[in-house]
C-alpha cells in the first residue's frame, strides 16, 4: 500500500479563518499544482508558477458565496499571514 501524501491530502480543502478584516477561505495551492503567474495583492509582485501559495476569498462577500470566490486572489503565504488589517 503506498504510502499518504498529506500535503497532496490537505491541498485543494480551504479553510475558514476570521480576522479584523472579514471572514476568509484559505486554501493552500501546492508547487506541484501551481502552473500560473498571478500578482500577489500583498506585495504587488509576482507569485510565480512553482512557488506554493494561498488562494483567499471572502466567505462574508456583500453578494454571497459565489461572489466571493469569483473574487478570489494568489497570496504569497506571507505576506497573507503578515498583512496589516483594515480597521474600520
């Protein structure tokens, strides 16, 4: 029996994390997966293909679930988890 893979296992199953900012899906995109140049709103720069990352959109979207997925962005990992909240 092969052994599991649990970064291919956990990849592709988003998550829902809340802060300051909104209510967030969080999935994490793998490099064997990412195949695609996207810019990162973090940072402004490249999130090239090969690099893993996070795919975020907001699951509290004015205009529901599905507008918030189209809205989706490519995250660097860090700069997602280092960014700074929009208090209102």
């Amino acid at each position: 029996m092969p052994e599991l893979d649990l970064e291919r296992a956990r990849a592709g199953i988003a998550r829902r994390e809340s802060a300051p900012d909104g209510v967030w899906m969080v999935r994490t995109m793998t490099a064997r997966k990412a195949e695609k140049a996207y810019i990162c709103p973090g940072c402004s720069t490249a999130v090239l293909p090969g690099i893993a990352h996070l795919v975020v959109w907001a699951d509290d979207h004015l205009f529901g679930e599905a507008a918030g997925l189209a809205e989706r962005r490519h995250w660097h990992t860090n700069c997602w988890t280092s960014r700074n909240f929009r208090y209102r």
